[in-house]
C-alpha cells in the first residue's frame, strides 16, 4: 500500500515538474514596432535561372535558356504612426540593376542620386530628372528602352504596415509591377523580386520556440490578366540567439501551390490577345527569416522557391503549341548597418 502511495505521488511530481518547466519556458513578441522618423535601408540580391520554350505536339520548338541577376537597394522611410501600431511607410528605390539573359531584355540600372538619375545600359550612361521633378526625359534614353522611362522604376511607394506584417499599397505602383506591364519582360518579372516589402507577415503575438503559425499569400498567373493564386505557408519559430548585442530569433518557412486548368490571357507586343489555358502550375519555396524581437525589425530573409507551368496556348486546333517554363529563384534581403 505505501508503495502505491509513493508511486502516485512520484507521478504528480513528474507531472507537475513538467509543466513548470513548461510554464518557464519563453515567449518570444513577433510583431513589428514602428516609430516616425525611423528609417530602414535594404539591399535584396537574387538569381533566377531556368528555361523557357514553347512545344509544338510535344516537340520543342524555340527554347530559351534564363538567367537573371538583381541588385536592389530601397530605404523604406516611417511616415507616420497609428494608435493600434500600424505605420504609413514609404518605400523609395535607391539603385536597381538587372542583368538578363533572355532575348529581347536589356542589361539596365537605375540609381538615385541627390538631383537626377544615372541610368545604364551596355553600351550607354544617361542622366535623367527625378521622377517627381515634372521634367521630362532625355528622348535618346526614351529610345534606347523603346518608349519606356526607366526613371519610373524609383518613384516612390507608399506601404500600410501593421505590427503583424500586412501590408496595403496606398500610393504609387511597385517597380515589379511596372515593369512586368512591358511586353520584353512580362510576368517572370514577379520573381525577380520575391519579397515584395520586408515585412514578413507575423502573428502578433508571443510564442515559444517550435510553435507554428500559417500564412496566405496570393501571387499573379502567368499572363496578363489580374488572376492570381493561393500559396499556403507554413512557418516556424526555430531557434533563438544572440548576433552582436541583439537577441534574434530564427523563423523557418516553407509552402506550396498547385493549379490546374485555368484560363489565360497572353498579351502580344503588338496588343493582340491570344486565349490560353494554364494546364498545371507548381510552385514550391523554402527560406528562412531573423529577427530582432525586442527591435520589432526583420534583420534578413532569404528565399529559394521553383516554379513550372505549362500552358496550351491559342484556340483549339489540330496542331497543340504548349508554352512551358521552369524557373529556379534564389535570393536574399538584408538589412544594411545604419
């Protein structure tokens, strides 16, 4: 009988150790603080590499190799702050440079500097107004982009940020996004620039190591039309340490997307619309992200992800053409000493 005793009490202390060890286990803030007047310069740098091709009843017909290298550096300037934390932020490119591979793009940078722009191309420098000076560009540089003004690639944007991360577009348009409106580059443009913001999206609130949180996120199809397509991912608070004299925790993610029989829209450079149906799209990425929780600031992310698609393109005839790509991206963004 005292044996029994004591093993049951032995089992309520083993018990009630485990949940005060439990119970002293830290919780770490996930959420963003913002102050006015505070300013945040980040440098992204990226690959993405794969193939493009179209088929015609299965046999390739004009493949295309690639590969395209970016540099980008944005300062992303507080505005303006809210009662529930939330901040007017704004987004201003410094330098862009982008280096393709594929044909029909160009090798070009743009870089802000205090009155003008210098922008470059292989073979030539040319130095234009700042996009809000109401100047007009040099007509050569026009020419040289077959129309387009590189310069707006800087104009600012203006973000909604809340303490969890989401984020609402209030003024401007993203440079991604004007550039894919050009018919050379279309909608790989996307993923040049994977992170959109460096505002990873948290869940506001403390959590202890291993804990996980989902995440939503719509992404453009391929094509010219406003679709868009939901990318499930699933994050992880895995580790935390100490960089410099700043604690960091680590956050892992991963997630994935799959999307059959859709229909498309492809936009020639002539404006001719031609119908499509997009038969699969799959789209998978993994990455990992550190930040400084008692800042409220992310330090870095970094992001690999693949994306295949395959689209019977035209209207339905003997003969089946079959746009297909594979694209690999990799990239990084950091956030740069003050």
């Amino acid at each position: 009988m005292r044996d029994g005793w004591r093993g049951a009490l032995a089992l309520v202390w083993v018990v009630w150790l485990a949940a005060a060890c439990r119970a002293a286990a830290p919780a770490y803030p996930l959420r963003y603080r913002f102050a006015a007047g505070q300013s945040m310069v980040y440098e992204t740098r990226g690959k993405a590499q794969g193939r493009v091709g179209m088929k015609l009843n299965g046999e390739d017909r004009h493949p295309h190799l690639v590969l395209v290298e970016l540099a980008e550096r944005t300062r992303y300037t507080v505005r303006s702050t809210q009662a529930d934390g939330s901040a007017l932020v704004e987004a201003q490119v410094m330098r862009l440079l982008i280096s393709p591979q594929i044909p029909g793009q160009l090798l070009f940078g743009v870089e802000k500097r205090h009155d003008d722009l210098v922008v470059r191309t292989l073979a030539r420098t040319f130095y234009a107004p700042l996009p809000d000076s109401g100047q007009p560009p040099p007509p050569e540089m026009l020419a040289a982009f077959s129309g387009f003004d590189p310069g707006v690639l800087l104009a600012p944007v203006t973000w909604l940020v809340t303490p969890t991360g989401q984020t609402t577009l209030k003024s401007g348009v993203p440079w991604p996004q004007r550039l894919s409106q050009q018919a050379p580059f279309g909608s790989l443009v996307t993923f040049y620039q994977p992170f959109a913001t460096p505002f990873v999206e948290l869940p506001g609130r403390p959590l202890e190591l291993g804990q996980e949180w989902e995440q939503s996120r719509r992404l453009p199809l391929p094509g010219n039309r406003e679709e868009t397509y939901g990318l499930d991912v699933l994050f992880a608070l895995d580790s935390k340490r100490v960089l410099g004299r700043t604690d960091v925790v680590h956050l892992q993610f991963e997630g994935a997307a799959t999307v059959q029989d859709r229909p498309l829209k492809f936009v020639l450079p002539a404006g001719a619309a031609v119908p499509a149906v997009l038969e699969a799209l799959s789209h998978h990425l993994k990455g990992f992200a550190s930040f400084a929780y008692e800042q409220g600031r992310l330090l870095e992310q970094h992001l690999r992800c693949q994306v295949s698609t395959a689209s019977a393109v035209g209207a339905a005839k003997k003969s089946k053409y079959t746009l297909e790509s594979v694209l690999e991206v990799d990239a990084s963004q950091t956030l740069l000493p003050e």
